[in-house]
C-alpha cells in the first residue's frame, strides 16, 4: 500500500504541474482527492491492514493529501499570476495614440427648417404652442365648425381611436385649446405630427408635420394676414420672392385662401415644376370663422384674427429640391448628411 501511495502521488503532482487551466486543476483534485478518488479509495481499504500497519498507512495517506492539496493551491496562484501576466500583454493600450474621431450628429432637414421658422415668427412676436397629439373630437373637428355631419370630414382620412378619440389631422385645434386659455391678444404657432390615413408614395405620408398660426385681436383683417404671410415667404425665400393669394374654402376661416410662392426653379419664368404657373402653392389660410371665435368665448363683434396652416414637408422639398417626401424617414446616412 505504500507503493500505491508513492505512486498516487508521483502521479497526482505530475498532471497538478502540467495542468495549463483551473478546469484541469480541478480535475486533478476530482482525481485523487474527490470522493471516488484514488486516495480515497486506498483510505477505504485500511480497514483490511493490521492493528500495526493503520496508524503507519493513515500518517503517509494524510501526507499525500497534504502534498498534492499545496501543489494544486501553488499552481492555482501561479496560473492567476500567468493569466494576469498575458492579459496585460495582450490587452496593452498605447495612451498616446490619437482616439478614434466620432461622426458628429447633424440637424435633419425637417429640424433645420422648422428652427428658421422658429426665428422668422417669433421674430414678429409669435409665440410657440404645442397640444396633444391624440385629440378629443371636439377639438379636431367640432369647436373649428366641423361638425359630424360635415362635408370636409370626407376630405380627410382620419385615424379614429374611438368615436370621440382621433389622431389629430392637423394642428389647428391648437387654435381652440389656445383661445380658450389665453384671450387676445393672440399671436401663436404651433407645430408639431399630424396623422392621416394615407398611402405611402413620394408625395404622401400617413404622418407629416404641420405649423399652425393665429392671431387673433382688435382690428386684424385680411391685409394684416397678407402682410404676415409676405414677410415669412421673404423671409424664408429671398427679398426676390413673391406671394400670391388664391379663393380658396376651409370650414374655419372665412374668407380663405391658398397661398403660392414664387417657383424656386424657374423664378416666376414658368417650368414643369411649376406647371407653367411660376409658383407653387405653400400653405393654407384665412380670416378666422366668427363661428370659431364665439365657441371660444371671444366676441366677433369685438375681435377678429387671421389663421394659416404650413406643412413642414412641403417647404423643405422645395427649400432642398427634394422630389420623394419618404426620404425624410428612412434616416439614410447618405441623404441625411447632405444637409
């Protein structure tokens, strides 16, 4: 039994000194000292050796497993040492080389566009308002004189999330909830997403951005509104550009009208672009309904206001010479780094 010892150990510290991992380390120690192990099971047959012979086997088999436990526990703290040591040779950073530079962000177009509107508006004055854009019925459509039996409901696809719940379609019940806030006077904008139930195609989007205008006081007519809307188009276009107004019918406004700016391309020349016109159509607007006023609770008799509606979208194709409205949204890196 002695041979056995002297082998069991001889044999223990020779895989314990080539052991490479703690998988093989531990493996070892399963080996020879686990509860099947070789050791174990010499310890199991003692009951077998003479009274004489126990207490000299049990000394040499408690000196083997001494042995073989400070191997594996001295080459388990060299093979940390050797972990530690090739982690710092593989994974040395050289601090002194240049880091690597990061793309810079940049406005998109829609932001780029809409900030410049920011400045021309409150530039005269306006302020800016935001809503919610899940809207109650009442204000997308009822207080602005588009009652349910309307016909200008049937112009517009509408995303409806109840009976009395929608997606708004524009951003003119902006004009409710601010008159019934603030009285006059007025003079907002108010940007943001409108929905509708549209086709995806160049020109068409079920969500696009919209900024609504108002001004509503004492004595504004439909020259103050024509003036206004002069300045933005200069504003935005050029001293060069120049506006037109043409009949037009919106439930809430009464008159209203289309407004056309000069063709970017062909300069009032006429080009296919244009149709020939030598303008193309911006935005919507009028004189404020006195119907819409008084569910506001403000006097028509008193007070009137002018209101205009911008789609976002539209001013950036022609600001960039942009053809296909779908490039706005699909965060192409080789468009959007253009702008």
């Amino acid at each position: 039994m002695k041979e056995q010892l002297s082998q069991i150990l001889s044999a223990a510290l020779a895989e314990v000194e080539h052991a490479s991992s703690k998988a093989e380390l531990e493996a070892a120690r399963v080996k020879y000292l686990g509860k099947k192990g070789e050791l174990t099971a010499i310890l199991r047959g003692m009951g077998k050796l003479s009274a004489e012979e126990r207490p000299v086997i049990g000394q040499l088999a408690n000196e083997v497993r001494a042995k073989i436990e400070e191997a594996i526990e001295r080459e388990q703290a060299e093979l940390a040492q050797r972990l530690i040591a090739h982690k710092l040779q593989t994974e040395t950073i050289d601090v002194t080389l240049p880091g690597q530079k990061l793309p810079l962000a940049k406005r998109h177009p829609l932001n780029t566009v809409l900030y410049e509107l920011y400045d021309i508006f409150t530039g005269m004055g306006f302020s800016i308002a935001e809503g919610p854009e899940v809207e109650l019925d009442y204000y997308n459509f009822e207080a602005l004189n588009i009652p349910k039996n309307h016909p200008a409901r049937d112009t517009q696809d509408t995303f409806y999330i109840n009976d009395n719940i929608v997606l708004r379609t524009q951003t003119s019940p902006m004009q409710i909830r601010t008159m019934e806030k603030q009285k006059p006077p007025i003079r907002v904008i108010a940007p943001g997403r409108v929905y509708r139930s549209d086709a995806v195609d160049a020109t068409h989007s079920p969500v696009f951005h919209q900024i609504e205008g108002l001004v509503v006081d004492k004595g504004i007519t439909m020259g103050d509104l024509k003036g206004t809307l002069e300045v933005f188009a200069k504003r935005l276009y050029g001293e060069e550009a120049r506006v037109r107004f043409r009949p037009h019918h919106f439930p809430f406004t009464e008159p209203s009208a289309e407004m056309d700016v000069t063709c970017f391309k062909c300069h009032g020349a006429g080009c296919p672009l244009c149709k020939g016109e030598g303008f193309i159509e911006i935005l919507g607007c009028g004189m404020v309904h006195p119907k819409v006023l008084s569910v506001c609770g403000i006097d028509p008799e008193e007070y009137s206001g002018f209101a205009f509606g911008i789609g976002l979208e539209r001013i950036v194709m022609q600001r960039y010479k942009i053809d296909d409205l779908r490039l706005f949204y699909e965060d192409d890196l080789r468009f959007l780094t253009q702008f």
